[in-house]
C-alpha cells in the first residue's frame, strides 16, 4: 500500500489535582475552548469536549505522528498554565498527574459524543468515582 490511513477516535479523561471542584460554570467555556485550541495545534480534531467541576471529558481524533500521552501531558500542562496566568480562579489551578484514554470505534462515536455531551445530566445520577469504576472494570483494569 503506497498510502497510509489513520483515523483513530480518542475518549480522554482526567480530574483536577485531588478532584478538586476548580472549573465552575462561569470558567469551563473558557478552559474547554482553551484545551481545543490546544488538541488542534496539535493537528488532533476535537469532537467535543465537556466535563463536570472536576473532571474533564474529551473525543478527540488522534494525530497519528503523535501518542496520546504526549498529548494530553501537552494539552493539560499548557491548560493549567493558561487557567493560572489569566488568574481565571482565586487559588492555583493543576491538573492530577494521570489520565484515562479509550479508543472509539465509528459505530460507538454517536453514543460516546452524546455521553460526553451529557455529562451533567449523568452525573446527577452518579459520582465521578463510581464513573471510574466502571470505566476501570469495563476495559478491564483493577482499581
């Protein structure tokens, strides 16, 4: 094959240093605008990115000269840095050090969109730790 193809979606998340509530209503379109900015210097599509007070969702289509852990170190690290230079909250912001990241199959992104989407509607129901449970048992990690 003379040409190479890659199209491999990317479900992300991580929380705020100790799930800390740091991004509330009046800042998160601000930071979720930031961190697209980010994905696309990058050269990775952002789908959509949302999340709660201390947690953060994103699909995004990966670059594929590029790992995901590059990534997201680069697109946390300079998030943090943005959020603190414009002293967008009163208390330092950062992010905790790890992450999680899923690839998509086409036939789940529709389903996958929607969930991130509706990511305050879903946490009424439940907590980001219950989340993470089953996103550790789902893909078959231990807690």
């Amino acid at each position: 094959m003379s040409h190479s193809f890659s199209k491999i979606w990317i479900h992300s998340l991580w929380a705020t240093k100790e799930r800390l509530p740091l991004i509330d209503t009046k800042i998160e379109s601000l930071v979720y605008e930031y961190m697209s900015g980010q994905f696309q210097d990058l050269g990775c599509r952002v789908r959509i990115i949302n999340g709660m007070p201390e947690h953060v969702h994103c699909l995004f289509l990966l670059d594929p000269k590029k790992c995901v852990s590059d990534i997201l170190q680069q697109v946390k690290g300079s998030t943090s840095h943005h959020v603190n230079e414009k002293n967008l909250i009163s208390q330092k912001f950062s992010w905790q050090s790890g992450f999680a990241a899923y690839s998509v199959s086409e036939s789940l992104l529709s389903k996958t969109y929607n969930y991130i989407k509706n990511q305050k509607q879903h946490h009424q129901k439940k907590s980001f730790a219950q989340e993470y449970t089953e996103f550790l048992k789902l893909y078959g990690f231990e807690d």
